[in-house]
C-alpha cells in the first residue's frame, strides 16, 4: 500500500508541474490525488497506525480488539481530523483577507495607484508598479496582490510587448514582497502558524535579500523598455451612477484594511487565537464601514452592483483548492512515513540548507512553488532544546535558517519559469505570454537575483546574527 500511495502522488506531481502542456487543471488533479490517497489510507492503513501511532492506538482502544471499523474512527477523529484543522485555519486566513480585498477594491480604495502609474516615462512606470506591488504583497496575499496589479497594467498601457515586461517585473515583485513577511505568502503563513518562525524574527531575516531578488531583475527588465510607454488615456470611473467615496472614506477603509492584517501577528501572540479570527475581526469592522459609507447607495430605489472584477476571485479560489488538495496529499505522505525516508536522505547525501534550499528553488521553477515548499516545510518536525543541537540540526529550530531560505528560495525560484508560481501562471493565461519568451527575456535575471538574494542572507545572518 506505501508504494501504491506514493506512486498515485508522483503521478499527480507529474501531472501538476505539466498543467501548461496537458491544460488539466492542477486544482482537480490536487484534490483528486489527495482524496483518493485518503481514502487507500482510511480503508487499508492499519499498519501505518500501529507503526506510526502505537501508542495512541492502544489507548483508544482501551482493551478492545482491533477491527477495521475501530481502525477507521481512530484514523478519523485522532489523525485526519487534526490535520484538517490546521488546513481550514489556513483556508479561512486566505478567504478572509479575499474578502477584504475585494471590499477595498469595490470601494476604490486602490484607485490611487493607476493615477500615480499613469506616466509616460518607462522607468517611473515601471518603479511605480513594482513599488506598490512589492509593498502590497507584504501585506495581502501575493496572488491576490499580482492580479490585482495586472489588472491595473492591463488599464494603463495600451502596448502587448510592454506590457509583458512590466507584468513579469509584477510577478517577480509581488512573489519577493510575499516572502518577507508571515501573512504575505501562504508557505509563510503555514511556517508561522506551524510555530517555526516568528514575525518580527522572519521579516527582518528576509527583508534584505527580497529586495535584492526583486531590484536586480527588474533593473534588467528596466533596460528591455522604450523610454516612452503607451500609456491609455484615463476615463472616468463610472459605477452607474457616478457615486465614489470621498477620498478621505477610501482612506480610511484602506488604513483600517491593511493596518488591520499588519496588527494580525499581534493579535495571534496576545490572545493565542488562530490568526484567521484576526482576518474575520478585520473584515467584520469593514464591513460595517461598507455599509455606513455606501448606506444611501445601498438604500436607493435602484442599487448598484459593486461587484469586483471576476477573474481576481476566480484565481483566489481556485488557488485555495489547490492548496487544500496538495496539503492532503503531503499530510497523507507524512502520515504514511514518506517524509522521514527523504529527511533521512537529504541528511545523509545533502547536508547542507544552503544546497537544499537550492534544489527546492530549481524544483520550484518546474512545479509549482507551493507544492515544493509545503512539501519542504513538511519533511522535517520542529527541532526543540536547541542547547544540545548541532549547527546544522539547529537549522531546524524556531527560527532557523531552514525555514527562512525554503520560503525565499520557494517564492523566488518559483519565478525561474511563468509555471513556477500562480501569479506566473495568471500572466502567462492573461497576456497570452509564450513560455519559450519568458525563458529567453526573463529567467536568467530572476536566476541573478536569486542568487545574489542568497548571498545577501548568508552575510547578514553571518554578521547580523
């Protein structure tokens, strides 16, 4: 059963990394893999728990003969159960912030960057857009970041071929700004909530050497751009009746928003409540905003639809499916012992972070990133009393540089190859980009990037820490 377990994974990787080639959707190829591998698990895995849970086992069945139907009631309430509550936090994080996202977005609260983008100096563009993608997705979700900033690329420049380079310097951008930070990526959000890293400890670890991975190879994309870009004439913002917010309304949303998420870390340290009850907390006073500043809107004979442009909640949603599918598959390698033959591998062959992060962010660049990283995340358990602890084991620690460089090496590499990421992938469907231009224009100066990026965290970790 382990190796049919496993065989039927590696089938669904293969078919995962190869979305762009067979268009078979990675979200149901997740999901399949990972309910069918449950339900070999559930049906034919009595020993993989007497194994891996003896123990355990043997107390709920307080005396009791073992039986298929015991078997399964353990499997459900003590193993599968567990896993699916740390998977729905992480599923009600990323809707909660969806939602709030696209509250500000419907208020036109982001309004302000297609005004400050619009500029017919390429440099300016282009440092514009990748500012406020950069900060952005240090504080919301990358993907939801990325698609919404190639929405507003698609808004302002009028010119296909330079709205390639500009759009992959927004995937470069929104992929490194997610990295630094614990609610900017879902790798780095599941590393938080899992106990590895701490928020302050993460960001200041990775600031630095996301910086790099975005400047070097948006410098280079810079240098691709006429000094002149075909910027679109602006129109007005027309909502049916004309009705937009004061600015100072906007404002006050977007400040509640996105202070809202920064204070979420705070919130999970001071109540040691999941950090998806902080998101919901934000979204609720939002919402109530909503609804105080649009009442004579929502009140009028004839309300305007508000809603937000669909393709934005389209790639949310499906990225959350993805990531729901390709975590019951790893948690399903974790509990059948997969995980503990690579550990016991790459320890033995390997040894080193700095040429496992390596190899993870070259994987990242043919399959997708967050299958890698979680995967990554999940081969080796949280190392404890870190007194008695090798250099190396002590990677493994709260904090240690395993659990930094696998995120910065999984986000950036992710970039390597428009496949690599969803954000990539959103631009390759949505500028009808071709992966052999891509390869050709772009992947040798995220490859630079990247490298320097590593370089730059081995000095400050050396010097700074």
């Amino acid at each position: 059963m382990f190796y049919v377990i496993v065989i039927l994974m590696l089938v669904g990787y293969v078919l995962i990394c190869s979305e762009h080639f067979t268009h078979v959707n990675k979200a149901t190829v997740a999901m399949f893999a990972g309910i069918v591998g449950w339900i070999l698990f559930v049906c034919m895995g009595t020993h993989f728990v007497t194994d891996i849970h003896g123990a355990d086992y043997l107390a709920f069945l307080q005396g009791r003969m073992p039986e298929s139907m015991l078997t399964k009631q353990f499997i459900r309430d003590h193993v599968f159960f567990q896993h699916m509550v740390d998977l729905l936090s992480v599923v009600m994080y990323l809707l909660a912030t969806m939602s709030i996202v696209e509250v500000l977005l419907t208020n036109g609260c982001f309004d302000f960057i297609t005004s400050w983008c619009r500029a017919q100096g390429a440099w300016r563009v282009l440092a514009s857009l990748v500012f406020f993608t950069f900060v952005m997705s240090a504080n919301i979700d990358n993907l939801t970041t990325c698609v919404m900033m190639l929405m507003v690329l698609r808004k302002l420049v009028d010119n296909r071929h330079q709205r390639l380079f500009l759009g992959t310097a927004i995937v470069i951008a929104a992929n490194c700004g997610g990295s630094f930070t614990v609610i900017g990526d879902v790798t780095s959000l599941i590393v938080w909530t899992r106990g590895a890293v701490t928020p302050t400890n993460f960001s200041g670890a990775l600031i630095l050497p996301a910086m790099v991975a975005t400047v070097v190879p948006v410098l280079l994309i810079g240098r691709k751009l006429p000094d002149h870009l075909d910027i679109k004439r602006p129109s007005a913002i027309y909502r049916g009746d004309d009705n937009v917010l004061p600015t100072w309304q906007r404002l006050a949303m977007l400040l509640i928003g996105i202070g809202g998420l920064w204070f979420i870390p705070t919130f999970h340290r001071i109540t040691l409540l999941p950090p998806f009850l902080g998101a919901l907390c934000v979204l609720g006073v939002l919402w109530v905003l909503n609804e105080v500043f649009n009442r004579k809107l929502i009140m009028s004979d004839q309300p305007v639809d508000l809603s937000t442009g669909r393709s934005l909640q389209y790639q949310v949603v499906q990225t959350i499916m993805f990531f729901v599918g390709i975590s019951l598959c790893v948690n399903l390698l974790i509990e059948i012992g997969a995980m503990d033959i690579v550990a016991r591998w790459t320890d033995r062959y390997i040894h080193n972070i700095y040429a496992m992060s390596a190899a993870m962010g070259l994987l990242s660049a043919l399959m997708d990133n967050v299958l890698l990283v979680l995967t990554g995340i999940s081969i080796y358990p949280l190392a404890s009393d870190t007194a008695a602890l090798t250099d190396y084991a002590s990677s493994f620690a709260v904090n240690g540089q395993y659990w930094h460089l696998i995120v910065l090496s999984g986000c950036v590499g992710g970039c390597l190859l428009p496949i690599g990421s969803t954000s990539g992938y959103a631009l390759l469907k949505s500028e009808d980009m071709s992966f052999l231009w891509y390869v050709r224009h772009i992947s040798g100066k995220v490859l630079l990037g990247w490298l320097l990026s590593l370089g730059t965290y081995f000095l400050v970790d050396y010097f700074l820490r």
